[in-house]
C-alpha cells in the first residue's frame, strides 16, 4: 500500500502580490466576504426575511440530500427548513415537490449545485418569480456559479473551505445581484468584520495542509477515529462574520482552479461501458444542463455515479478503498436520517433522495488523480459489477 488518494480537495494555493482578474459575476453582483460558507447561506436567508418582514416563522426551500450546513444556516436565523424530493436518479430538486412546498410563510427557494453539477436554476427562479421569492444559489460545491453568466438567481453562496472548489482554508462569500444590494445592506451591516491576515501562522497552516493531502499523510490521517474524516455531522452555527479576505488570497484560488486537469473527461472515457451495466454516470446531465454554458470544460470537485443496486455501491466502496483509492458514499442519507437535522425539519420519507443517497459513489477528481488511477478505477468497476 503506497497511501491513499483523497477522495476531494485541492491544494491551498500560494499567494502572489501581482495578481488581477476581474471576479466572474462582478458585472451582475455585488460580493461580500463572510467567514465560512454556512455564514453566507445564513445571511442570504436573512436578506430574504428582511424582504418579507411580514411573516411570523419564515420557511426556506431546500433539497432532502444535501449538506446538513443548509440546515443549520436557515436555523441560525430563526427560519424553518422545508425538504423537497428529488427528479429520480439526479441531484436536482423535483419541480412540482417546490410548488407544493411553496406556503405564505416561504421565503426564499434554495437551488444547490452538486460537487460542479449546478441546480436548474432557470426553472427554480421562474417558480420563484411567479410567487414572489428570492432564489437563492448554493454554490459551495460548483465554481464559478452558473449565475455567473445568467443571473437568475438574486444571492449566491461560495465557500473557500477545504474540499471546495477553491480551498483557501475557510471563508466564503455571498454575491448579491445589484438590484438588491439597497435591501441587502442593513443585514450585512448587522455582522462583524473579521480580518484574514497571511502572515507566518496562515503560511505554516498551509504548508501543513497541503502535505496531510499527500497519499501517504492521507493514509495516517484517515486511519484517527477521532479526526471523523469523511463524517457527515450536523453543527449548529452560533456565530456570523464577514471576512476582510485579502485580495491576492482569492486571486491565487482562482488562478490555481484555472489550470486544474479536467480528470472527469478521462473518467467520461473510462467508464463509459458502465452504462450498459445499469451504472449511470451523472456527468451526462451535466452536459444537457450546461450545454450552453460551456459547464463542460469546468472541472467537476468529484465525479458521481450512481451504481445499479445499494448492495454493488457498498462492493465497490470497498474494493476500491482498499485499492487505496478514496471513493465515498458522499451524505449516504437524506437530510432527515442525519443525527441532529431530524428535530429542526419535518420527519418524512423522501423516497427519491433516499434511493439516490443508497446508490451514490463519488470519485476523486483533484489534481493529484493520475491516468493509472482512472484506469484502475475503472477496472475495478467492471470486475465488482461482473461478479
Ligand atoms: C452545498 C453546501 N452548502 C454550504 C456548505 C457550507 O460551506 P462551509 O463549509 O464553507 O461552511 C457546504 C459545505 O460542505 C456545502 O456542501
């Protein structure tokens, strides 16, 4: 065994000073550093509150699979969560489930990408102007957001934690769309400013950071019971700050994110031979949904399949784990079956997210991934699924 690759994550880029490209959406959205990505979801659902003072216990909209952090954002401020299933075999919400779940007290729908995969967010902000929400688009997981280029949704969430798109080791923003930046004001006014500072300690952090996501390190790390590496848990989130994030912090993220390999489309080539075998790789959407947004040449944070039955995941979770390859079952359940989530929202079956939660398998698609891994991970694939 010669370690373990990590199932996600990409290196913290170095800082350089000479360094500047215009942000992506700064044509269509004001941004507002905060200090994590849960701070962010958190004060775009106090800028929807604030929209609709009139409403005594505020609902958001969000999928039954996805990140216990939604749920804890929309607590923080006093709002109530409202799962929605999910369209079979994909990671979008059900459209009909949001109109159904849509009541006088909702206040905002909340659109989340999947690990680059981004929500139908044309359908999701047409549903929302029809009932007068905001939109609200979860990209902790997809850089650079899709409303980047169609602005359909009002507020944006980033985060630049690790095993995002763009890990400087914390931090996220919210991006506000310019014509709501006067109603959005006094929320953001209402949280302190916390300053990043790259000095000796931030560059030490770094340096360690970056050498724990080697193979061998990995191997170690991943072996301390107490470290719940990989864990999905629910923390509540007690406080909120925007972040004074220097400039040329973000501007190496971006730059590093711009020269990373596309190890999906290796991947695409690999296992297209799964499909027969009742596999389904859910890259293909991804290029019916971004066609013409050129989502295609982005690279994805990992590369879902979704096996034929619960029972050749778990196989092939093994198998490949103990190839030394970090494949994941990512969430494993839907949001309700997460311990500490199931008293802040309503206890029902999501059978759809509950199906795709039992047969998901995510594959590493970081820098580190190498043409011998894609390989292996495709053959052993094919031999679980032979057997
Ligand atoms: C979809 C989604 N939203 C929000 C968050 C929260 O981001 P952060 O870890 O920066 O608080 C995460 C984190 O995993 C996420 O996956």
């Amino acid at each position: 065994m010669k370690g373990k690759l990590r199932p996600v994550g990409s290196p913290v880029p170095s800082p350089r000073i000479h360094e500047h490209q215009e942000l992506p959406w700064a044509a269509h959205y004001h941004t507002e550093f905060m200090g994590s990505g849960t701070e962010a979801l958190s004060l775009a659902v106090a800028i929807a509150i604030r929209r609709h003072s009139q409403v005594s216990t505020p609902e958001v909209i969000i999928p039954a699979y996805g990140c216990p952090d939604l749920v804890s954002a929309i607590c923080a401020q006093g709002a109530k969560p409202v799962l929605v299933d999910l369209l079979p075999n994909a990671p979008h919400m059900n459209d009909a489930g949001v109109r159904e779940a849509i009541t006088p007290s909702t206040v905002a729908v909340v659109g989340v990408g999947f690990l680059g995969i981004p929500e139908r967010l044309e359908e999701l902000s047409g549903i929302c102007r029809e009932h007068n929400l905001l939109l609200i688009e979860d990209s902790a997981q997809c850089f650079p957001p899709a409303s980047a280029s169609k602005s359909h949704a009002d507020l944006v969430v980033l985060s630049f934690g690790r095993g995002k798109p763009i890990n400087l080791m914390g931090g996220g923003a919210l991006l506000i769309r310019s014509d709501l930046t006067g109603l959005a004001k006094e929320a953001v006014g209402h949280y302190p400013v916390a300053v990043l500072k790259v000095g000796t300690k931030w560059l030490v952090k770094r340096l360690v950071f970056n050498l724990l996501m080697m193979r061998l390190p990995y191997y170690v790390l991943e072996r301390l019971p107490f470290l719940g590496i990989g864990e999905t848990r629910f923390h509540r989130l007690e406080t909120i700050s925007r972040l004074d994030l220097p400039e040329r912090v973000l501007q190496a993220g971006l730059r590093d994110f711009q020269l990373r390999p596309l190890i999906h489309q290796r991947y695409d080539i690999e296992l297209a031979g799964l499909d027969a075998r009742g596999w389904k790789c859910l890259t293909s959407d991804r290029s019916e949904i971004s066609r013409n947004d050129l989502q295609q040449s982005v690279p994805l944070l990992r590369y879902p399949v979704l096996a034929p039955s619960t029972d050749l995941r778990d196989r092939a979770l093994a198998v490949l784990n103990s190839a030394g390859i970090g494949a994941s079952a990512f969430y494993e359940r839907t949001l309700p079956q997460i311990d500490g989530v199931e008293a802040a929202v309503e206890d029902r079956d999501y059978p759809v997210a509950s199906d795709f939660s039992s047969r998901l398998l995510t594959l590493p698609t970081h820098e580190n991934v190498t043409s011998a891994d894609v390989t292996l991970i495709g053959r052993i694939l094919l031999s679980v699924t032979e057997l």
